[in-house]
C-alpha cells in the first residue's frame, strides 16, 4: 500500500463533488467548510465539479470522474476533499483512471458515498483516509469538541 505525504501549511487541495452537488444547495455550508482549510493554512482549488449544480452533476458522472481524475493527476494537489457524499458515485468508477491514482498517491478524504472511491483507490494501492467532508465535518468543526479538530489535524498534518 501507498501512502500519501502528509500535509504542509501552503499545500493545495483539491476539492471535488464525486456524488451530490450539495455546495450548489447550501452554499454557505460549503464555504463554512472551507474557511477551515483556510484556517489550517492550505490553499483550496476547487474542480469543476466543486459547485456545479445538484442535477447536472447527477446526470454527468463522466464530469465526476474526470474531477477526481484530473485531482490526482496534478503534481500541485496535495490532497482531494470530497465536498459531501450522496448516493451515485459507483458511477463515476468506470471512468475513473486507475493507473492517475496508483501513480500519484495523495490524501483522499471523505465519507458516506465516497466510500466507493476509498474502496475502488485502496484496490489501486493507496491508504486513503474515511473522515470529514467539507460540509459534513469541515463546516461544523467549531462547533465540535476541540478533540475532533486536533484528531483531523494530526491525521492529516502529522507522521
């Protein structure tokens, strides 16, 4: 198994939208979350698919998958947060390219629906990480015990 580098203060991060566009229906949640990546001192570069609207991301899991695969596929990214889970990414994973994850291990966090992509990465090689989205997780973590927060921290920042 591969396991990604962890995290350093001006790292990017990718986010992307594998299952439900939820940023594109509550977008002061979405942007909750990410001013706590901001916070922490990574830089946010947000795919396509980050916003796009509810219903074209779920009439287009070829959009989806080419998010997830253009993520792991450039150097800059350090790590690939989902936005929030759903119900559909298993069908993202025909279009998702094996060889851009096992190639370039990287952080890849989220839970509920991502599962799919932790499981379909993990047959690839690569240690992933089932934890807080941006919108689930990220966007309460204020409001969370500051064991939770120093918890996401380490996974994510320490050896």
């Amino acid at each position: 198994m591969k396991k990604p580098e962890r995290l350093k203060q001006g790292d990017t991060v990718a986010i992307v939208s594998p299952s439900w566009g939820g940023p594109s229906v509550f977008p002061h949640v979405y942007e909750n979350g990410l001013k706590v990546l901001r916070e922490w001192g990574l830089n946010i570069r947000e795919f396509p698919t980050a916003r796009a609207d509810a219903s074209f991301l779920r009439a287009n899991p070829l959009v989806r998958a080419r998010d997830v695969n253009d993520a792991f596929a450039d150097p800059e990214v350090k790590a690939i947060f989902a936005s929030i889970g759903g119900d559909d990414s298993v069908r993202i994973l025909p279009f998702v390219h094996k060889e851009s994850i096992a190639n370039n291990p990287k952080i890849l966090m989220g839970y509920s629906d991502t599962s799919t992509l932790h499981v379909f990465s993990n047959l690839q090689g690569l240690v992933s990480f089932y934890g807080p989205t941006i919108m689930a997780g990220f966007s309460q973590m204020d409001r969370l015990q500051e064991s939770f927060k120093d918890h996401v921290r380490e996974i994510l920042f320490e050896p």
